[in-house]
C-alpha cells in the first residue's frame, strides 16, 4: 500500500502521482472510482463520511475530483488532515479528528417546538456528521443553521432568523459551546401559571410572574431563573424548602415578529422556618457585642433570607471599613425538617488587607476639588473602605458646590503589593446627594 499525506495547506497543490495507483496517465484523466473506506474516526458514519467526499464508487472521477473530495472533509472542520491511500482494495482515507480543544458543545436555546433531546435527533438524521459538537472552525455550523432553518420552515416558520453564538471556555475544565438560537420572530414569555400556591403568598408571586411576561425564553435558563426567583421569594418569608419543579409550556403561537410561549410550573411551600441560632464568635474586627446590635435577624424570628443577607453585610461592611476587599462571610443553614427550625453559624475568612495608594478626581473645578479635598477623610495610607466611597458619593450633604452633580469611581487594586489606586470622577446630571 502505498500512503500520500494530505495536510490541509497543502492539499490544493497535490501531486499527480499520489493517484498512482489509479491514474498513470495526465491529471485529467479519467478513472473509475475505487470502493471507499474510512479509517481513523470510527464516531463519524462510513455513509456520511462518503456523501460528504462528493464521491460515487464505480463512478467516473479525476485527480481534481480526489483533491476536492479531501477538501470537503477537511472544509467541516471536523478533521485537522486527510491522508488517502491506494489499496488493492480501493482508495483509503485517514482522518484525524479535531482535537477536544477545537470542539464547542452545542445548545439549542430557545426551539420551542421540540424537546432539545428531539430537535438533536433530528439535527443528527440531517447532518449525520454532527455529533453534538461543533468545531470553532469549517462549515458544519453553518450547515446546522441551516438545517434548523429547514425544520423551523415546516413548522411554519419561514422566516425564521437562527443564529449560533460562541461562549469561550473558562478554566482549565470548562468546555466552550455554541448556542443555536431562533433570534427572529423573537420566542418569549406570554404568561406564568403557578399550581400549589397558598392564597397569602399570590399577590408577591403575582408581582414577580408579571415581570417574566415579555422576557426572552431560553430552554434551562429561563426555568432555573423562574426557580431562583420564586424561591427567594419564598425564602424571604422563611420557607426554606420552597421549590419549583415540572415548568412546562403550551405549543408556541407565533404571531407577527415574536412566537408566545405560555409556561406552568407546580410549586411545593413546605412549612416556614424559624431560627433557633445565629452565632458569632467575634474578631478583634466586630465583637459578638456589636454583632448583635447590627443583626437584622434574632433567634425565634422567621429565617427571612434578605435579613440574614442584611445580618452578613453588616460584618462584611466591618471588614470592608479595615481593608479587607476580599473578605467573603458565610453562614451555613443546620436545617431541622421535623420542628422547621434552622441553625446559623457566622463565618469569615478575611482575605487581605489593602490600603489607599493615591486618589485623583477628574470633572472638578479648581473650587470644587477644595471643597472634595476638605470633605473627603480616606488618605494615602489608610484602609481602603469601599463602603466609605459609596456612602460619600450618595449621601455627603457638605459637597454644596456639587448640587446637580454625579459621580463614580474606578478602584484598581494590586493583588501583589495590596494598595489600591482610586479614581472619583464627577458629572453634570444625576444628583450626588440623597
């Protein structure tokens, strides 16, 4: 056997020998195509494989027709090389995969029309080389667009717009994936129906479902936020167990420039939840002292989430006042199912402390930079205090000259040295003051 090397950039200026085994006379010559086998990617079907070369075995064929076919596998950029081969048997090609690295996973965000298990399959049956993922580079993407093109068209929808964005990988796990998604007629939300809703707990949840009415749905996102949303809902009046399950939708109605979908999902309440502790031991930072006087939440009280994040800010804020931007509170819920009663323990691990290195205004006249130079108490030196600029920015009343005035600031700290250099920029417009 022997084997000819076909690597892409160079496959274009083949040499005509490399059809020895075929062709001894010129180029242009006419043959027989051989049988045809693939080796090298056994996930990719044999048939695909073959329809996407252009060749027929036992037709008429080329040198030209040979290079061109190798083109087209590598143009799905599915495959980083080609080699073919003459063999006693037929032509021979070697493929070599695009490495995991090259590949995006595919999602299909908002095909209403079908399960996403459903329209892959069909995908799969159209374009047998897809394999539920997609190489960052070649045709094959646009060969999908095209293909739901095609089966959005039988339902209907001939006008349809797909398009297919790209989301890089981050971190050393992370997989990169590219989302196909009807961007034309616009597929969004037309009503929320909930079942297992108590009468106290409809007029919040009217509010919050009435917000969803006209948002872009996407299948996974758009019912995780719905589940977010409700149980926090939820959790703000202590129902820590509240869930939402089974989120379904009617068959789209596709109107004029968008397509309705009307959702329903079954929520499960439980029983509210009532603390029985919420202990912290203290730091040279806040004491256990003034913990308790800045706590929103108290023993006994029903375990509302917004207090118990109010409760975590306020030691957050004591950290922030030292320096320690990083500084990261938690409190994990000890839940006891059989009395509804949840345990909280205060923890913080601090970070790093980071100091002021310099601070610069800009949109200041030369009276008005006195004025901010006189009012403003955090210097070079000192504990940087993002709470401080914040509540200098929204609150300080001495800042007369800048009545009708807003401001906002670039902090840019350095992991290394742990200074901070802070930028307070002003404008007209907006108001400074509350």
């Amino acid at each position: 056997m022997r084997a000819f090397p076909v690597p892409a950039h160079l496959l274009r200026s083949l040499p005509a020998l490399c059809l020895a085994a075929f062709l001894q006379t010129a180029p242009a010559q006419t043959f027989t195509v051989p049988p045809i086998s693939f080796t090298g990617a056994p996930a990719f079907p044999a048939a695909a494989l073959l329809a996407t070369t252009g060749l027929t075995p036992g037709g008429t064929g080329t040198q030209a027709t040979i290079e061109t076919a190798a083109q087209h596998l590598l143009d799905t950029g599915l495959f980083v090389d080609v080699h073919f081969a003459s063999h006693p048997k037929g032509l021979v090609f070697t493929l070599q995969p695009t490495p995991p690295e090259g590949l995006a996973t595919a999602r299909f965000a908002n095909f209403v029309w079908w399960q996403p298990e459903e329209l892959e399959s069909l995908v799969r049956a159209r374009q047998p080389l897809f394999q539920g993922s997609i190489p960052n580079a070649g045709n094959l993407q646009d060969s999908v667009v095209a293909t739901l093109s095609s089966l959005l068209a039988e339902k209907g929808v001939a006008s349809a717009h797909v398009t297919a964005i790209h989301s890089a990988a981050l971190g050393a796990t992370a997989s990169s994936t590219v989302s196909f998604a009807v961007d034309s007629p616009t597929v969004v939300i037309h009503s929320v129906t909930l079942t297992g809703t108590s009468p106290e707990q409809k007029p919040r949840l009217a509010t919050f479902l009435k917000s969803q009415v006209g948002d872009p749905f996407e299948e996974g996102t758009t019912r995780a936020a719905l589940a977010s949303g409700i149980a926090n809902l939820y959790r703000n009046d202590g129902f820590l167990d509240a869930k939402l399950d089974a989120v379904t939708h009617t068959a789209p109605v596709v109107t004029a420039g968008r397509v309705d979908l009307d959702l329903t999902g079954a929520v499960t309440e439980g029983e509210p939840y009532k603390v029985s502790s919420l202990t912290w031991a203290g730091s040279d930072v806040i004491s256990t002292a003034d913990f308790s006087k800045s706590a929103k939440l108290h023993p006994g009280d029903i375990a509302g989430q917004n207090l118990l994040k109010a409760t975590l800010a306020s030691v957050a804020n004591a950290y922030y006042a030292k320096g320690y931007q990083d500084v990261r509170v938690q409190a994990p819920a000890r839940l006891d199912p059989a009395t509804h009663q949840v345990a909280y323990t205060v923890h913080v691990i601090p970070g790093d402390q980071y100091r002021l290195q310099s601070i610069q205004t800009a949109g200041l006249s030369e009276a008005q930079k006195r004025e901010f130079d006189t009012n403003w108490h955090m210097h070079p030196g000192d504990f940087y205090d993002v709470t401080y600029v914040n509540t200098f920015l929204r609150k300080n009343t001495a800042l007369r000259t800048l009545e009708g005035y807003s401001g906002k600031y670039r902090a840019v700290a350095d992991p290394d040295t742990h200074l901070v250099d802070l930028t307070v920029t002003f404008m007209k417009g907006g108001t400074l003051l509350e």
